[in-house]
C-alpha cells in the first residue's frame, strides 16, 4: 500500500503535504515525491528513500510556491523502488500528474495498446500507464479531465485510490477509489486529499470518505462533486465530523509509536470495554451480537478469517468462543480461504478481523463467504474502513490510530472485544452460569490495571533484551490460550528485528524442534500458573538440559519456574482465558528493545507495510 496527499485551496500546499507525507509513511516508505503547481507550471521532485531524503531533495531541487498539489509515499508492486518508479508520474505531454495507491492488474496489455499509439514509459509502474491511459481518451475525446479519469477507469481492473491534476486547468484535482482508502477533507474553500484524515486533522474536523467505485472533481469555488465511476449515476456526498485527535497521531514523548502504542493498551482496551462491559449489571451490550444474536445461536459454526497479527487474535478467540460458548470454531488464514474453495453454507458465521479494515485477502475471504450465504461480523479498529463497510455487522475495537508497523494495541483490543462476544454467547447460550459470568466481566474489567503492572516490567525486559540482542534465532512456545502469544511473540521479533524466531505450541517441540536447542538458542516461554503449569515445567526441563537458555513469562509469586529458567518476567496473575492480554505485553517490550538495540527502524521495518492492500 502507499499513502496520497493532496491539497488545493488558498494555503501554501507544500508543508501540508509534507507533513501529511510524514504521517502517512506508516503506509509505505521506500520511495516519496511530490508534484506542486507554482501558478504557471508543475515542480515535481520524488526520491527512492523516506520522505526526510525527499524534503533535503527539494530543498535543493526546486521551490516550493503553490496551493496545488499532490504527493506520495510508497510501498512498491510493480518496479523496484527507485526515483524513476516514484510517484507522481507525469504523463507523456506533461500537462498531468497523478499519484496512486493500489494495482492496475492489466497494465501489461493497455501499456502495448498506448506504445502502439507512441506513447513513450519511462518507469515499470502501472500508474504511468493510468495517466497516460487518461491522456489519450482525454485528448482523443477532448472532454474533461473528470470524463477522461471515469473512461480510463471502466478500463482497467484492480485497485486504486488516485489523484490527478491537470497544469492546464490547475482548479480541480480529480480522485477517484476502488479497493485503498480516499477521504476528502473539507475546509473553507480549501480541500485536502489524502488516505486517511491524518494529514488534515489540525485544519478541518469534516469529511468525506468516497466509497469503492466513487470518484470526485474538488475545485476550489465550487466544491465536490462525486459520480459512480461506472454507471455516472450522482452521489449525494456524506460529510461526517472526524473523531480523530491530533495527540492521536503524534508519539506523545515516546521514542517511537510502537513504544506509545504498548503503552497505550491499558487505555485502548478500556476504550473498547466502554459503554459494552457493564460489570455492576452483569451485562455485555454489543449491538452487533444482540441484533444478529439468533444467527449467532444457530450458528453450526464460526469461521475466523484474517491475516497476520489479526489471525494470531483469531486463534486466542477460537479458544475462548469454544470454551465458553462451545461453538466450533475454525480460524483460516484469509489468503489460503479465499483460494480454497472452502465448503460454507448459510448456516456458517465468518468473523473477520483486520486493524486496518483494508487488508485485500481478508476482503476477498469476507466477499467470498458472502457470495456463499455467509453471514459475516467484521472485528476492525479503524472505522468507516472497507472491510467494516463490507461486513453485515460488526463491532469496532476503538483502539485509536495505530501507526507503528507491529501491531500491538491492536491485538489486545481484537482480543478484547472477541472475548466479549465469547462471554454473551456463552451467557446467552446458557453454556456458563450467571455467576461464572458475573466473575468473567470483573475479570476481565480488571485487565486494563493487570496490564499497567505488567508494563512496569520493561526495565528487566530491557535488560534481558540486553542479553540476547546477538541471538540468531529464538524459540517461542506455549500452550492452550499462550500458544498463538508464542505465534505472536516470534511475529513480533521476526518483523522488527529481523532475528529468526518461530513460535510452537510447547509440547511439540519434541517432534521436531528440540533438535534446534543449544546454548545459542533462547527459547521464551509462556509459563503461567493457570495454563498447563506442570507440563510447560517439564518442556522447560527438556530445554535446560540440552544447554538451552530460558527467558520465561511467569505469574507473580511463581517458584518452580522461576528455579528453573534464567529469567523470568513477572505478570499478575487472572483467569487462563484472558492470560493473554497480559502474557503479551513482556513480548512485546522485548521485541521492541531488541530492535532499539539493534538500530533497526522500529516503526517501519523493512519491506513492510501498515496495511497490504495487495495480494
Ligand atoms: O490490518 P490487518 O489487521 O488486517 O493486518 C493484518 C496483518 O498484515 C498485520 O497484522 C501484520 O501481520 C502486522 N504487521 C503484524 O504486526
């Protein structure tokens, strides 16, 4: 995924894309550019690197007049990341300039239809091929830039959020989506353009978000005015006012987002509990449930769709949803469903959970349960988002904006939402009593101050990390509900450090990767009181004696562990189901100071992107 900016109105445009470009580089970061309309002509200056190597650069390339214009951060797809592939591209005469987020699958036989026709690339992208595609019908038709982006658009198959302007009639700049997010800020006289309200919080709390296979002229005087890109029907446009926060979006004092990020958790979950989890009247209110609750009740079974960390908090749910509401469950990775030809009928509810809400293969998973009778709930964080929009219900985790790449309050949100709905089945299902209930929901209220505590664990983590820093590959194990923390432990590690680490249920490790244990090999273990205690104690036997060395997550007060491993991570204790929420958080920080350690780009990782809207 990539993320677009853009402006037009009676402000200087540079630094409000400049800016938005900073706060949407969680979205790609392998290449930035800019296009700005000075009054007479477009500058244009892009760069291979992050959006800093593209401020040095234009601060010697060109100058920076203007209240039009777009810019870009990318996440490359087609072409290597270099200044060439950089967006925005210019198309052939010069006169437009577009930027994209998203793939035009059939680039390949439009861009020999054009060559044919003496068009001239200069890049591997699809979009040079876009903007040229609307170059040609715009100048063979000599209609308006809008008509020519809506014909290009019927023309090609993919995805996109894109916007364009034309140096001949630099009053509009003209947008479009179908599959990445588009919204359009509205302020006086003035439009911001960007993925998401980010870049423009700090200048107008109204927006609109265009809907898939929308598209929109914004002109200065006179508006915006939004079409159906294939059948020009008009849309009535929808303004909503921004919940978002500017402290949201800036790392509040913290070093990077991830940090703020963990540290936001105790607050993120509280938000997700509010106004749902009604301990004192021992009630779970979540709409979604309550006005699908006989879908839910005949349910043969649920289906959890997802990818990545989401898929991590789908398996921690199957464990709960069977537990408790005894539902069969079965979590799929949404890439391999929805290839798969997997056997749903109407009778099936498909949970889908995504942070973003734009992830393409869980949208493609939910299209394809909806297209069999599926009834399908969404689980997402970022609201108004696709897969929220495409979902029959839902329920939103209201974990805030989470930017930095390695989710984390998005997790434990996920986590906590799907544990309410486990516990409102069951009670609805009568699969637990009114009092187990009652004592579930004051558990799990107390999680949010569990997690304070276990935050206070990061200066021993820190010191463990310390330790291990060097280690070349990492073992994660444990069982029942800690097995996907081990999954998501070693994801954690993986993708911010770029150490080797894998993640196994703690008694298979004896089928395969004891093999790998000796004195370079740490192994984390998930070694709470509640889970399996005696068991885990012998797995961790097995690994001291063949040299292994054991960094081990244990409840507070614990002794038999704690003999055993070189080091342990205290956490409070709570109920085996809801042990997740805590176990994680000492996984997290670990994680984190490895990759500080180390020098890596916390918040940005290589070759990684916030949300991959692609395949
Ligand atoms: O936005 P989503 O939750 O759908 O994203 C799914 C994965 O791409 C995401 O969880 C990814 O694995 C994270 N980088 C993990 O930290």
């Amino acid at each position: 995924m990539c993320g677009i900016v853009g402006y037009i109105g009676h402000r200087e445009a540079y630094p409000i894309i400049m800016k938005g470009l900073k706060r949407l580089e969680y979205r790609g970061y392998d290449s930035a550019g800019i296009a700005l309309f000075d009054g007479k002509d477009i500058k244009l200056s892009k760069t291979k690197g992050k959006v800093e190597d593209l401020e040095k650069k234009i601060a010697e390339e060109i100058s920076t007049q203007g209240s039009l214009g777009i810019g870009h951060t990318r996440w490359a797809t087609h072409g290597v990341p270099n200044d060439v592939n950089s967006h925005p591209h210019y198309s052939n005469s010069g006169n437009l300039v577009i930027i994209h987020n998203g793939i035009i699958e059939n680039y390949e036989p439009l861009k020999q239809e054009l060559e044919s026709r003496g068009y001239v690339f200069t890049s591997d992208t699809d979009t040079e091929v876009l903007v040229n595609l609307i170059e040609e019908i715009k100048n063979n038709e000599d209609i308006k830039l809008g008509k020519a982006v809506q014909i290009a658009l019927n023309q090609v198959v993919g995805a996109y959020a894109i916007a364009v302007f034309d140096r001949t009639k630099p009053n509009e700049i003209v947008v479009a989506r179908l599959g990445s997010p588009l919204a359009i800020g509205i302020g006086e006289d003035e439009f911001f353009i960007a993925s998401d309200a980010s870049p423009f919080i700090e200048y107008t709390n109204n927006a609109i978000y265009l809907k898939d296979e929308e598209m929109a002229v914004v002109r200065v005087n006179r508006g915006v005015s939004i079409r159906k890109i294939h059948d020009d029907s008009i849309v009535n446009p929808y303004i909503q006012e921004l919940q978002l926060h500017l402290e949201q979006i800036e790392k509040g004092g913290y070093d990077h987002f991830m940090l703020k990020e963990i540290n936001e958790q105790p607050h993120a979950i509280r938000d997700s509990f509010r106004g749902r989890l009604l301990s004192n009247q021992a009630i779970i209110k979540m709409s979604g449930v309550e006005d699908n609750m006989k879908k839910f009740l005949n349910a043969d079974r649920i289906l959890i769709v997802a990818c990545g960390t989401s898929w991590h908090a789908g398996l921690v749910a199957e464990y709960i949803f069977e537990d408790m509401a005894r539902i069969p469950v079965e979590v799929e990775y949404a890439s391999e469903f929805r290839y798969r030809n997997p056997v749903i009928t109407e009778d099936d509810i498909v949970i889908a959970i995504s942070q973003s809400g734009e992830t393409a293969d869980t949208l493609a998973a939910i299209k394809l349960a909806k297209s069999r009778g599926a009834f399908v709930f969404g689980v997402c964080n970022v609201v108004g988002s696709s897969i929220a929009r495409e979902t029959d219900a839902g329920a939103y985790t209201h974990a805030g904006p989470e930017i930095g790449v390695a989710s984390t309050k998005a997790f434990t949100t996920q986590i906590s939402v799907l544990s309410m709905m486990a516990l409102r089945l069951a009670r609805a299902k009568g699969t637990i009593t009114s009092s187990e209930f009652r004592q579930y929901l004051y558990e799990l209220e107390s999680i949010p101050d569990k997690i304070e505590v276990a935050l206070e664990s990061d200066a021993i983590v820190k010191q463990i990390a310390e330790v291990y820093k060097d280690a070349k590959n990492f073992l994660y194990l444990g069982r029942g509900y800690n097995f996907p923390v081990a999954l998501e432990g070693a994801l954690k590690l993986k993708e911010i450090s770029y150490i080797h680490a894998e993640g196994y249920p703690a008694a298979e490790m004896k089928h395969g990767p004891i093999a790998l244990i000796d004195e370079h090999m740490p192994t984390v273990v998930i070694a709470t009181r509640k889970g399996h205690y005696e068991k885990i104690v012998s797995n961790i036997q097995e690994i001291k004696s063949r040299k292994g060395y054991i960094i081990a997550i244990v409840t507070k007060g614990d002794v038999s562990v704690k003999e055993l491993a070189d080091h342990a991570i205290e956490i409070p204790e709570t109920f085996d189901c809801f042990s997740p929420l805590l176990t994680t958080i000492p996984l997290q920080l670990l994680s984190y100071h490895i990759a500080v350690m180390l020098g890596k780009n916390v918040d940005q990782p290589r070759n990684l992107a916030k949300s991959v809207t692609v395949e």
